[in-house]
C-alpha cells in the first residue's frame, strides 16, 4: 500500500474513534480514583489555615493530573489496546475485517495513527508543558505536604569553571551562601601558573562571588608572586545551582533545558547528573513505547481466546507492568553506573520491540 494512494476509511475511523474513546475514559477513571484516594491522604494538610482551596486546586492538581497522564500514558494505551481490541474479536468484528480481503497489516495502520497522537501528545506534554507545572506541583508539595528535598549544602565540590580553571569547595551551605576553603587553581598546557585559595567565599548574585581572607599565588618558572587580601569582589562563571543538585531539578526542566544543562555539567566536570541524562533519554524512549506496546496489544487480543477478553486483559497487564518495573530496574543501573543513561532508557523498548515483532508474526492473518 503506497502512502500516496492511503485514504482514512471508515472502518479506519472507527478503530481510532474507538482506541482514543477508550484511552481517554480510561485515563479519566483512573485520574478521578488517584485524586480521591490523594485526597485522602493528604486531608488533614489540606485542612490547615495556611492552604487555600484556590492552592489545591490551582497549584496543585491542575498539576499533578497531567504529571500523572505522562506517567502512566503508555500503560493506558496498552490496556485500551486490549480492552476494545478483545470487545472487537469477541463480537467477531475482527474476522469479518479479515474475510474482506484487508490484510494484518493495513488492519494495523489505524493503530499505528491512534498510538502515534497519543505519542505526539505526551511528547509535546512531557518535553515541554509538563516541567514547568512540576515546578508549581513541587513547590506547593514542599510547603505543605512533604519534606522538602532541595539541596541545602554540598562537601568536596570540584568542577570546571571555564577551560583549564578549576575550582574546589571543602563544603557550600546554601543557606548562608558561604563556602569553605575555596580554591581556584588555572592551568596552561596542564602547567600549573595561577592558585588562588580562601578561607570562605560568598555567594553574591548571578556570576558574583566575594572572596573572604584570600592569598594568590602567580608562577612563573622558578618565581612566584604572592598577592594576599581580607576581600575581594570577582567573577566566577558559575552558580550554586551548578552543583546543589536535587533529584527533582531535572522534572522541572523543558527538553531543551535539560541537554543544555547535561552539557554544561559534563563540560564542567560534574559527575552527578545520571538522573537528569535519565530523563532526558527517557523521555525519547517513552514516545516509541506507545507504538511497541499498541502493537503487542492488538497481536495478544486480536482473536478470541476461551478465556475471553478477562485472559486478554490479564495478560496485557502483566506485560505492561513488567514493562514498567524493566524500565525501573534498568533506571537503577545508570544511576549507579553499570550502563548509560541512554542505553538503560532504551533497552526495555529494544526487548520489547522483539517480543512485538515475535507476536505479530503470530497473529491471525
């Protein structure tokens, strides 16, 4: 079938008005269920003085419904895919389709549409809306709800200020915006020729920095020139936030904003960020997921089986989940250095994408 010739028929239309019905109800049930068991939890917080109801409403779960959506979207799609898929072999609406001359695989272009809006959409969503509403989300959970988890000191520092200048913190309290036997050591062809070392440092506003008790020492060959001060004001090409790094930092980061920052840390010699390379990657990983899993989906339910639609959706639960805690378990090796952050994002779509192409070979023709 050649794309040019490809017109939408009307069964096309039905599968899609079908898969996208069924997604949306489903994910509205389970979105009204999490908010009232979320309610319940968090009453007696949402109960005191200091939180409006235009603060739950508006900071909170405006926010949290479309954190949630991205999360568990591709699930979803996979339990839609099965449900209606199954509803369509029972009534044996998928035999007549068959019997009418259309192949498997035209049967699966409508699918493939359907999984790729939803995919486009959580995209779009989690690459670029849904960041900054994570952003009001945390705010209000650390105020009202939850310990907050932002990172208020950090010991032994090291980083790449520009080329060949490094500097180094013993320890950085955020809250004093102090930090602790600071060193700026400058390089040239790895020859050391400039060390400048304090007893504190402070944070003043974007790039400014005040040196506290400071001695420079400048070498030339065999001489050096010593320079010693109480304070000094200076520049410094970075910030706080270049190394107080929260775990949460990278859920409130656009696409964009999280490969500019990957690259500026790695260029700065920060070692820490497998978090946010995680997301960055996941992020990519889970658009492909939908289509990997829709077509799992319609080659499990496709025909009927003696367990019914109940065996169906048994078994597209518990791949979907085992999906889920895949993707977990492989998260957990790059944090902790075993593989990449992109190769631990992409290896449970790549197992998957086997066990798909194994099922559709399989599938009613």
């Amino acid at each position: 079938m050649k794309l040019s010739n490809f017109k939408l028929k009307r069964i096309d239309r039905y599968i899609i008005k079908q898969f996208l019905g069924t997604f949306v109800f489903a994910m509205s049930g389970i979105i009204l269920i999490v908010i009232v068991f979320d309610v319940n939890e968090k009453i007696d917080k949402f109960m005191t003085p200091e939180v409006t109801l235009e603060e739950i409403i508006f900071d909170y779960y405006v926010n949290f419904v479309p954190y949630f959506l991205s999360m568990f979207a591709s699930l979803f799609t996979f339990i839609a895919v099965i449900f209606f898929t199954s509803r369509l072999a029972d009534q044996s609406e998928i035999i007549a389709m068959l019997s009418t001359g259309m192949s498997f695989h035209r049967l699966m272009v409508p699918y493939g549409i359907s999984a790729g809006i939803i995919a486009v959409s959580m995209f779009v969503l989690g690459a670029y809306i849904i960041p900054p509403a994570n952003e009001k989300r945390l705010n209000f959970e650390y105020t009202y709800t939850k310990k907050n988890r932002e990172v208020v000191y950090a010991n032994n520092v090291q980083l790449e200020v520009e080329p060949g200048i490094f500097a180094y913190f013993d320890r950085y309290s955020n809250a004093s915006r102090m930090g602790y036997s600071f060193s700026l050591e400058r390089f040239e062809d790895k020859t050391l020729v400039s060390r400048l070392t304090a007893n504190s440092i402070k944070y003043d506003s974007l790039y400014n920095w005040t040196i506290i008790d400071y001695t420079i020492r400048d070498f030339d060959g065999m001489y050096e020139r010593i320079e010693s001060g109480t304070r000094r004001d200076t520049t410094l090409m970075f910030v706080p936030a270049d190394f107080l790094i929260s775990e949460d930092d990278c859920e409130k980061m656009t696409s964009p904003e999280l490969a500019t920052y990957i690259a500026r840390q790695k260029k700065r010699g920060i070692g820490n960020i497998q978090t946010f390379e995680i997301e960055y990657h996941k992020r990519f990983a889970n658009t492909f997921s939908f289509f990997i899993l829709t077509v799992i989906g319609v080659s499990l339910s496709s025909y009927k089986k003696k367990g019914g639609m109940g065996l169906n959706i048994g078994i597209g639960l518990g791949l979907s989940f085992s999906y889920i805690l895949f993707m977990t378990v492989t998260s957990s090796f790059a944090v902790s250095g075993l593989v990449s952050p992109m190769i631990a994002s992409w290896i449970p779509n790549i197992i998957y994408t086997f066990i798909a192409v194994y099922l559709y070979r399989k599938a009613p023709r």
